[in-house]
C-alpha cells in the first residue's frame, strides 16, 4: 500500500508517475482476496491444524465402543504346533520321533460384570469424544472471529492514522502561511512540524500492526491475506434485556460444552465404582477347544506326546471363576474408585460455576458494551465540533496551534476507542453465544447477514 509520507518541510511527497502507473497495472492484474468473517470462518474450519488434530481424535474416540462391544462376542484361537521330540532310557538307543498338530480354542463369556460397565463405559466415551470435538470447534471459530475483529480494528487504526497525517499536515501548512504573514508564533510552527512528525509514526506503528494482525488471521485461515471485507459494526447487537441474565446463566450450567463433559466424566466414575464390584463376583464362560494330530493309543487313552497316528479330540463345557480372596484388592480398588467419584462431582460444581460466570461476564460485555459504544458515538460528536471550534479559532487568532492538535488527537482517540469497543461487543456476543453451545456456523452467518453493510454503504467505503 503506497503512503503519502510527509518531507521535513511539511509538503507531502508524491510518488514518481512510473510508479504509480505500475501500481495501477498490478492492481489490476493481481486480485485482492477480501474475505468476510464467514468465509474465513469457512476457511478456518477446512485449515486450522488445531481443528484437525482435534477431529483425528474424535475419530480415534469412536472406536472405544466397538473395542469393549467386542468382549460379547466368541473369541476363537488356532494353534498349529510341529515338535521334534526323542526319548532315551538308559542303557536303550534314543528313540527320535515328531509330533504335529493343531489346536482350536472357543471361549464364549456369558456373564462378566466389569465388561458389561466397559461397554457403557465406552458408549459415554464416544458422547465425549463428539463434544469435544464440538468444544474444538467452538474454540476456532472465538479465535478466528477475535483475529478478523482484531484485523478490522487494526485496518480502522490505520485508516485514522492516514487522515491524521493528512489534518496535521494541513495544519502545519496553515500555521507555516500564518507564521509568513505574522499571525502565528514560532512555537506554533514548530508544534505543528512536531505534530506531522508523530502522525508519521502513528502512521508506520499502525501499517506494522496492521500486518501483524493479517499474519496471525493467516495462521488460522490457512491462505494468504492481504486484505478484509468491511463490516457495518455501526449495527446493533441482538437487544437483550437485563431480565434475561438468569435464562442464560440456567442455559449456561445445563446445556455448556464443559458442563456436558463433566456430567458424562461424572457417570463413568459411577460404573467405574460398579466395575470395580465385579471382583466379588463371579464369572461365567463357554470354553471348548478342539485338537488334531499324531497320537499313540496307550491302555487305551489318547496320546499326543508320542506316536505316529493321527487323532482328533475336543472339550466343551460351562466355567464358572468365583473370587474368594484377592488380598483386600477390591476393596483398596473401591475405595480409590469412590475418592474418585468424589473428585468428578466437584469437577462438575466447578464447570458449572465457571459456565455461569463465562455466560454472565459475556452478557455484562455486550451490555456494558452497547453502552460504552452510546457514549462514545456522543463523544465523538462532542469531539469533532470542538475540532471544528478550534480550527475557526486559531484561523481568527484565538486559539493557539497546541489547542488544534490537542482537539485533533482527542478525536482521533475517541474514534479509535469506538471502533474497539464495538469489535469487543461483537467479540462478547459471541462468547455468550458460546457459553449456551450455540456457536457455529450459523451463528457466523447470521451475524454477518446482520452487521455487513448494505451494497450502498460498500461501494461507498469502497470508493473511500
């Protein structure tokens, strides 16, 4: 972006027609990505690492429940086995021989306490594995919205930053044709000159910053960028009322991501008491196995160890394990699963406060917000007719230069203070959308239809 920086005499320099025509030419050949908050919400969703690293576990999460499922159904092993064996009874010649053979194994549980909670316990896993991924999700979209609105701000500081060089260096050239004429004192000159020297820094600070700002929203987006769509934050945030506080902070504790998540960690602590109770009980099974191979029939009976012939033999049958004594086991795992339990429902107390505290700082915010931006709209007002005032009075002679630039920089401060203060309200609206679980998407899309300006406004600010 080409500046219009100022020489030490406080003309402004023009930049060699060669360049600017080359600037013309690029800008026509080169486009401009100016994305909204919904499209790099977009963007971020397809590109954020943090995102995907999130959805990769979610997708790991998935599959606990089919692994603990997997305890319900028949495990079958084969074992294939080909030994070379020798017997040697002394004063008798070794008598080598081998033995191959294959063994099939079928174990069937048919009661097993703690297997069954595993598998409850896995369903609960998979309902938080999906909300947080949706916690991941929320958490990209705070941050993709605080670096578009940090962007904004920075854009709007820069955009101040130009028209305060360009009233500074009109001052400084009235003041230089009043201090010719004899109706302006030196000091007024060289209070001038210092002026355009500072709005000149303000300016470089605010173009450094600016950059700053597109970097990091390109973190997140995944692409270049160079430039950002303008929004109407003139627009007012959806009205809520003082008396709907409490509908929130109830919203907030019940329906919150974290709160969510530590009902359900709250319940797996519960069956893990349950699971640990499995130790004094007992467990039920189907265990058969079936073998074939060389064997040798000795007083009548099969023999696997020995022989040349080939035989096959199976089992099937119930087996029932019942615990009798673990070494108080079971009851340290008890008593550690209970301490446990106790430990999830303080988490869940304290995830509840801090939903109701997340929900009520953010509707304060907005509300607060509302009111600070109110104020500051009848400030700027009150500002920029006090500029006007002073700039009448130091062309009469009764005001001095220090009282114009000190009205200018008033204004410009108030104009900065508002253009944050509502990125910050809108930034708050979305965090108390968040508090409730209901940031996404659509929320991005509804605010953008809500606050983006109308094709009037933007050609406008396009032409600016």
């Amino acid at each position: 972006m080409w500046r219009n920086h100022a020489r030490r005499d406080g003309q402004p320099t023009n930049p060699p027609a060669i360049v600017l025509c080359a600037f013309v030419l690029l800008s026509g050949i080169l486009p401009v990505r100016a994305e909204n908050l919904s499209q790099f919400a977009a963007d971020a969703l397809a590109h954020d690492a943090k995102l995907a690293s999130a959805e990769a576990s979610y997708r790991a999460g998935l599959e606990r429940e089919p692994e603990a499922r997997a305890a319900f159904f028949p495990h079958l092993g084969l074992t294939q086995s080909d030994f070379k064996n020798a017997i040697h009874v002394p004063g008798q010649r070794a008598a080598p021989y081998s033995t191959t053979g294959a063994t099939l194994s079928l174990n069937q549980s048919i009661f097993k306490w703690d297997d069954w909670q595993v598998w409850q316990q896995s369903k609960l896993s998979v309902a938080d594995a999906g909300l947080a991924f949706s916690s991941a999700k929320q958490d990209l979209l705070l941050r993709v919205a605080q670096a578009y609105f940090d962007a904004l701000a920075a854009k709007d500081n820069f955009s101040l930053a130009q028209q305060h060089q360009r009233s500074v260096i009109e001052q400084l050239t009235l003041t230089k044709r009043s201090f010719t004429l004899g109706a302006a004192t030196v000091v007024d000159l060289n209070e001038a000159q210092a002026g355009a020297d500072s709005a000149l820094s303000d300016l470089v600070q605010a173009q450094s910053t600016l950059d700053r700002r597109y970097a990091a929203l390109q973190k997140i987006v995944g692409h270049p960028v160079d430039s950002i769509a303008p929004f109407d934050a003139d627009a007012n945030v959806a009205r809520i009322t003082a008396d709907s506080l409490d509908q929130w902070i109830s919203n907030a504790t019940s329906t919150g991501l974290d709160v969510r998540r530590q009902q359900i960690a709250l319940e797996i602590a519960r069956r893990d008491i349950s699971k640990v109770n499995a130790g004094y009980m007992p467990t039920v099974s189907i265990i058969g196995n079936a073998s074939h191979g060389n064997a040798a029939f000795i007083n009548g009976q099969t023999n696997f160890y020995t022989g040349a012939n080939r035989a096959t033999s199976g089992e099937i049958g119930i087996q029932i394990s019942i615990p009798l004594f673990d070494g108080l086991s079971t009851m340290s795992k008890k008593r550690e699963a209970l301490a446990l339990k106790d430990k999830a429902q303080d988490d869940l107390e304290d995830a509840r406060r801090s939903a109701a505290l997340d929900a009520q700082q953010a509707f304060l915010g907005v509300r607060d917000g509302q009111a600070q931006i109110s104020a500051l709209r009848t400030a700027q007002r009150s500002a920029q007719t006090s500029l006007e005032s002073n700039r009448k009075g130091f062309r009469v002679g009764v005001r001095i230069n220090a009282d114009v630039l000190g009205a200018e920089d008033k204004l410009i401060s108030t104009q900065r203070d508002l253009a944050k203060a509502r990125y910050d309200t809108l930034m708050q609206f979305l965090r108390l959308k968040a508090s409730v679980a209901q940031l996404d998407e659509t929320a991005i899309d509804q605010l953008i239809a809500d606050k983006e300006p109308r094709p009037k406004q933007r050609d406008a600010q396009a032409n600016n």
